[in-house]
C-alpha cells in the first residue's frame, strides 16, 4: 500500500493531487487543518493535511505494459473531455440534447466528490465505447446519458474550477440578508463592498455591519430648548410625539414648557392636545393666521421650551409645502424637527425627506418602531437624510414611549437583535 500526505489550501486542490499521483483507485485516510511547518508556518492561515492511501495490485507488474498504453489513451481522451467541456462553457459547442438543471448548489466538498465521480464514470463509458467500437454501435440511451452528464459537469465546472462558489456564495448571502433588512438597494452594493474588504478571521460579517450602521447612522444629544417645531407629513403621530416630549421636558426635566398646534385640519388634534395640556398644567395656543402666531409666541416667552405642532402636509403638495414654510419662519424657531414613521415604505422614504428639506430640519424623530419588525427603514432613514436622530418612541404611552437612542441601540435594531413587541 501506498501512503502519501499532502498539505493543500482546499479539498478540490486535494482531490486534483491525489487523483494525478495516485489514481482513480486512491481513499482518503483522514484530514485535518495545520499550519505550515517553519516560522512562515505560525503567520500564515491554516492549511488542510490530507492523507491518501492506494493498494498496490498483485498483478500490477504483470499489467504494466498494458495499463501504461490504456493510461496513455485514457489521458488523452480525458484531456479532450475536458477541453470540450470548456469550449462548452465558453459558448463555442453545444450539446443537442436537453439541458438538466443543476437544482441545488451543494458544499465545495459535495461538489468536489460528484466530479471525481462523474469523470470516473465518463471515463468508464468512453473506454466501454473504445473497447466495443468495433463490435456494436453505441446505444441511443448511453449517448444520452453522456450528454446528460456533460451537461451536469458544465454547471459544478463553472463554480468549481474557476474557484468562485465561495465568493458568490458570500455574496449572494449578503445580498438576501440586506434585503431581508430591508435595506435601500441604493445602499446595498456600497455596504457588501465595505464588508467584503473588512470582513477576516478576527472581524465576521455581523459585526462589519455593525459597523457600517453606527458609522453612518448620526445621533443627536443635544436637549431641547428655545422654540421646537415638529414637521411631517399626516400619520405619522406628530401630535402623540409632542406630547411625549412636553410631558418629558415638564415631569421629568422639570422645565416650563409651553405648546401651540397650527393643527386646525384635522379632526379632534386640537382637543387632543388641549387634554393634553390641561394634565400636564402647561399653557396652551391655538394658531390660525400668522398674526395668531406672533401673539401665541409673545405670550409663551418666559417659557424655556415651546413645542409647536403643525399640520400634517403631503410632502408632493409643493403650495401645501410652502403655507407650512410661512408659519415655520413666523414662528422663528431654534429648532426644525422632521417627524417620521418607521413604517414608511423605503420607496417614499426619499420623497418624503426631499420634499420636507424646503423646511430645513435640523434633527429627526422616527416614530412607530413598536408596529414594525424589521428596522432597515432607521439606515435608510439617516442615511437618506444625513442628519441626526433626536429621538425614537416605541410605543403610545405618554410620556414614557419616547428615548434618545443610541448608535448601538440603532443598530442592534437594524440587525434584528432587538424587537420591540
């Protein structure tokens, strides 16, 4: 018996080696990951070790002459199988036959083993038909099985030999877990770069993106003071919002806070926020003209904070855009603050943001992370916007459903590692 050992970077360059020096005929004893003998060795990436062994044919002297004639045309024939099967792939021949599907992509390893299975077995049929050539003719069935089989050969050769299943793999992967995150596709091919460059032994892909996400996503400290206005568009929770913050900044913070709705539009926001108002014992305004402004804002001025709610306008409603720009500049504000909810499609996301920027906000509170699952929208969002996230709130309790997040919180939302129920 023949033992030999081989260190090689993978199996497919395992099985290649040991197919040439041994033979079809070669098992494989065992495997394992080393490193490379040296002081190169301990700076290097592991390697795997293969052991293979071969018995050696009692009659194999008695055979020489012979198996070295047959090994010879065996070569030939299998480097011509080869060839073609690259012309094959490259477009230059075709098989008549019918194509079959390759349904399922197995390991490298599983791949590796049906090749040295599949060229076994051609090179079995193509001996079978040299030896019998003379005698009878190939039979309709076994032409179809050979092409059936170079067809299947053509798919795993196209991922095998040009040593691109992993990377593809990775790829392919990445791409589908963005897309389950709901990542903007405009985004999607910048992130996969970064982690392609940055991912390795010490970093895994998780925690690139981790990365990516605190990196580009801002994040605002900063309290609120002075004058506050909240813009967005309808459904968003504008009203609830302010609320929440007013009963913070009174309650919590212990400051004197004031509040005025230019919200007439819709239906009960004005009693909503009176009630409101009334709890908490803060002053209250109802604004119609721009003069009603002027007046609201003078009589609020010992106040340390005012928060202003506004109505909620379509953000493609350029004159609807422009009215709100008017009261917004009356109200000379220290603040702009664009309202968005978590739940918005990615597709309105950047239409929304665009059409609101004539209001030039300065800070954003994305609202309604309880009635979502998936927070890819939080990236796009930031991203989009490039400004930074004043708050978040997580639920319709006033005023404890609202907090300043963090970039880790964030992004361990993206991720899928937090969910709010």
């Amino acid at each position: 018996m023949v033992i030999k050992k081989y260190l090689v970077k993978n199996m497919n360059e395992g099985l290649t080696r040991i197919r040439y020096e041994l033979g079809k005929d070669a098992i494989i004893i065992s495997q394992r990951k080393v490193r490379k003998p040296g002081l190169k060795g301990l700076f290097s990436k592991k390697v795997i070790e293969v052991t293979a062994a071969v018995e050696n044919s009692p009659n194999q002297e008695k055979n020489n002459f012979n198996e070295d004639k047959s090994h010879y045309d065996r070569d030939e024939e299998f480097k011509n199988s080869l060839e073609s099967i690259k012309k094959m792939m490259q477009g230059e021949m075709s098989v008549s036959s019918e194509t079959v599907k390759v349904k399922e992509i197995e390991k490298p390893e599983t791949l590796t083993s049906k090749i040295f299975e599949h060229n076994s077995n051609r090179e079995k049929e193509v001996n079978k038909v040299n030896i019998e050539e003379e005698d009878k003719k190939v039979e309709d069935s076994n032409i179809e099985a050979i092409h059936k089989e170079v067809s299947e050969l053509k798919n795993l050769f196209n991922r095998v030999i040009e040593g691109t299943s992993y990377q593809e793999n990775s790829n392919d992967y990445l791409k589908e877990k963005l897309k389950k995150l709901e990542i903007d596709e405009e985004f999607q091919a910048e992130i996969m770069k970064i982690v392609k460059e940055n991912c390795n032994e010490s970093k895994d892909e998780t925690e690139v993106l981790r990365d990516v996400f605190e990196k580009d996503i801002l994040v605002s400290r900063q309290g609120l003071s002075g004058r506050v206005v909240l813009v967005g568009p309808t459904g968003v929770g504008k009203t609830t919002t302010i609320a929440k913050l007013a009963g913070r900044l009174a309650l919590v913070e212990k400051k004197k806070v004031g509040l005025i709705t230019v919200d007439t539009y819709r239906i009960g926001a004005v009693e909503q926020l009176k009630t409101y108002a009334e709890i908490m014992n803060i002053p209250f305004e109802v604004v119609i003209t721009m003069k009603e402004m002027e007046e609201a804002i003078e009589n609020m001025k010992d106040c340390e904070v005012v928060l202003i709610d506004t109505t909620g306008r379509s953000s493609k409603n350029a004159m609807q855009i422009s009215e709100l720009r008017a009261f917004v500049q009356k109200a000379h504000p220290d603040h702009v603050n664009m309202v968005i909810s978590a739940t918005t499609k990615n597709s309105d996301i950047k239409s929304i943001l665009k059409g609101y920027a004539e209001l030039q906000y300065d800070n954003i509170i994305i609202t309604k992370l309880d009635e979502t699952s998936v927070y890819g929208s939080l990236y796009n969002i930031a991203k989009i916007s490039n400004r930074p996230v004043n708050f978040i709130t997580i639920g319709q309790n006033v005023p404890d459903d609202i907090k300043v997040p963090t970039k880790e919180e964030i992004a361990s939302f993206i991720l899928g590692e937090e969910i709010l129920c």
